[in-house]
C-alpha cells in the first residue's frame, strides 16, 4: 500500500525544493503526514500541496514565520486577510522608504548637478492663520494632512494674498519630536477649532526652490546648508517652507514647487 508522495514527488508537485521542503518541517511550517520510524524518509498527502504554496508565497513576501504559522493556524478567512494585508503594508512603507532613499541617492551622486540659486530675503512680520502643534517625526505626514484640510476649510471663502507655507522647529529633526506651525496667509484671519490667528516674526531668509517630488527634499536642504556656511551664515531657528505648488494643488509631482527658507544671520563681514 502506497504511504503517501516521497518528499522528490512532492517537491516536482509543488515547484518547492527538497532543501526548502526539510527547512519547512524543521520550522515546524509544514510537517509531512507521516515520517517513516526506521528510513526517517518523509511522505506528504496531495491536501498538503496548496498550504505548501501559501506558505511558499508567504516567504516569498519576508513574512515571518510566526505570522505565517498564524495564517496556517486560523480558519477564519478575516483573520487569515487581516494578518496578510498587515504585512503588506509594511512592506509598501518599506518601498516607499527604498524609493525616498533611491531618489535621493541619485541626486546626490550626479556630478553634473547644476549650482543652487539661493535669494536672500527679508521676510516683515505678518498675521496668518495657523494650526501649531508639538508632533513626533513619524506623525508628520499625518499632522500635516488633518491640519492643512481643517486650515481650508476655516479660511474658506476668505482673500488669500500668499500661498501656504509651515514653520517647522529644529528639534523636529534633530531629536525627532518638535513644533510645527502650517499656516494660510489670508486677510481677516479667523479663530474656529484649532485654527487662530498668528503673527509670524520678521526673519531673514536664506530661500531657494526645490522643484518636483518630496522623495529628495533633505538633498535640496542639504545643499541649501551647504551654501549657507560657505557664505559665512548661521541658520538662526526654524526652518520655514512655502508650498507654491503641490499635492493639494496638482497629482504632478513634476509640478510640485517647494520654497526652503533657512532663518540666517551673518558671522563675519562679507
């Protein structure tokens, strides 16, 4: 009587390896129906072929094997969807990561980049609306997103004379918790949940523009720092960005225009 498909059938069956097929027992991910006591050869039924290729799939995506058991180990197809789709969006932050520190690798390896044009400006005092809060680094996105929609529709129908911009703190970035301040310039600025009036400094500005997607923002900030010490200037607090045009006002990211704006005082006569 037959025992059941030798570990080299069941491995031409599946497209597994007979190597991956011993890994998967040993982990205890997919255990032959029966072991014979004297060969130790290895027999697998033909219900075994489709869990051997959910778990080989889930390899394949780097799901550890404590979830993978937990998918094998659960009939309930909400939960088994649940513990999948987790981890695929892990692995889709993972891409976007990869693809951020793509962009931006390229753009600090090109040797043909052009010079940076940097203004110097005098920014005077001036009344906005705007949402501050204190935001931890990984939340921006998030902050950001909620208060620039609460941001619009307060100052809806009121006469905008600038575009929108933020006010973003150093500690942000340097011990990854800070203030942010996004604001809209408008006239009569209003009071209504977060949103309040606020007078924003004058500064003085070390500006340029960093044209199309934000994967490579922290390139532009670094050349822009760069040209600051060789001009003999200190950044004198927090940086400020000015969206002239961006996800809120086109899909294009080659659209998509950004102005930093470093607050400079000099440190030696020019």
């Amino acid at each position: 009587m037959r025992r059941g498909l030798t570990i080299g059938e069941f491995a031409q069956l599946t497209r597994l390896s007979v190597r991956t097929l011993r890994r998967y027992h040993e982990a205890r991910l997919l255990e032959p129906a029966t072991v014979d006591e004297a060969t130790g050869y290895r027999y697998y039924s033909r219900e075994q072929i489709p869990p051997a290729q959910v778990i080989h799939r889930l390899r394949e995506l780097d799901v550890p094997l404590a979830e993978v058991e937990r998918v094998l180990a659960t009939d309930d197809p909400g939960t088994r969807a649940g513990l999948i789709a987790g981890h695929l969006q892990r692995l889709e932050d993972r891409l976007d990561r990869t693809r951020t520190a793509v962009t931006s690798l390229r753009q600090l390896l090109r040797p043909d980049v052009a010079a940076l044009a940097v203004e110097l400006r005098s920014v005077p005092a001036r009344t906005v609306a705007a949402i501050e809060a204190v935001v931890d680094l990984d939340a921006v996105l998030g902050w950001y997103d909620g208060a620039m929609a609460e941001l619009d529709a307060a100052v809806a129908g009121r006469e905008g004379f600038a575009p929108p911009g933020g006010v973003y703190a150093n500690e942000l970035f340097t011990t990854g918790r800070g203030s942010m301040l996004v604001y809209r310039p408008v006239t009569d600025a209003p009071a209504i949940g977060r949103v309040a009036p606020r007078t924003l400094p004058a500064v003085e500005l070390a500006v340029t523009i960093h044209s199309g997607p934000h994967d490579d923002l922290d390139v532009t900030y670094g050349r822009l720092g760069g040209w600051v010490v060789e001009h003999a200037l200190a950044v004198d607090g927090p940086v400020h960005e000015t969206y002239l045009c961006g996800p809120r006002d086109t899909p294009d990211p080659r659209r998509w225009r950004t102005e930093i704006g470093w607050p400079v005082f000099r440190l030696s006569p020019p």
